[in-house]
C-alpha cells in the first residue's frame, strides 16, 4: 500500500520510528515532510498536501503527527474526501476504517508511544472498509455533506 506520512516538530521524532517501520510492513512510503527538526515549523505546512495526496488517491492512507494529533485532524478534516481522527487505541485504529472508511491517521508525537504508534499504524494499515450497507450509507451522507 502507497501511505504519506507528514508531521511537525511535534511529531517528528515518531515520524522517524513510523516511516522505516512502514517500510518493513512492505509499504511504499511517501515524505511529505518535514525533513528537518524546526521548533518553529507549522503542522498544517505538511498535512494539507498529505491530505490533498489521500484525497486525489496519490496515496491510499495518510498518518499526520502533530504535538497532541489535534491539530492535524482539524486541518486534515478541511480538506474534502479526508476522513481523519485522532487515534490512541487499538479498536479505533481498525472500526474507524472498517465502519467509517478512514484514510487518514493522526497521532499525537508528544502523546503516543513508540510501540503503540507500531501498533496503531499495522492495525490502520492492516484494516479494510466492510462496505456493510449501513456504513456505505452513513459514509454517502458525509461525502453528500461535502458537495
């Protein structure tokens, strides 16, 4: 699976865990950056052409990591065809793609552990969409909500 990753000074540190350890779940990774530690760089600078790149399907999944991973689901969620939340458990990793079709993970760097990030970011990787008749119609009303 094509997956972006982009993260701030806040997450940079767990961007550098996560992005090899994509690669050693065989996942074809894209840097939307940032490339370099810079207290003074601003989140959405990366997750808006994350998010643009999960919603023209220039990649197939996203993970944003900010400071806490708020910020980086409120600006993911502005951009049309994103579904992105905040996660910090094994269940939400998984249902939040099975039942809502999430494509983009966000995590807090300051916030989430090492291990856990693994965890949560194999399970996001490893989930796919139901298309159970109730959540395809749940997910048609957000898309609806969109236009």
């Amino acid at each position: 699976m094509k997956i972006g990753i982009a993260a701030d000074h806040g997450g940079f540190e767990l961007k550098q865990i996560i992005q090899p350890f994509l690669l050693s779940l065989n996942h074809e990774v894209i840097d939307f950056g940032a490339y370099e530690l810079n207290n003074l760089d601003d989140y959405p600078d990366y997750v808006i052409p994350l998010s643009k790149a999960v919603a023209t399907k220039e990649v197939e999944r996203g993970i944003a990591i900010c400071g806490s991973g708020v910020g980086a689901a409120i600006v993911a969620n502005k951009i049309r065809g994103v579904r992105a939340s905040l996660i910090n458990d094994h269940f939400s990793a998984h249902q939040g793609v099975e039942d809502d079709d999430m494509n983009l993970l966000c995590l807090g760097g300051r916030i989430t552990g090492f291990a856990v990030a693994k965890e949560l970011v194999k399970v996001f990787s490893e989930s796919k969409f139901s298309g159970g008749e109730k959540y395809v119609r749940r997910l048609n009303k957000i898309i609806n909500l969109e236009k």
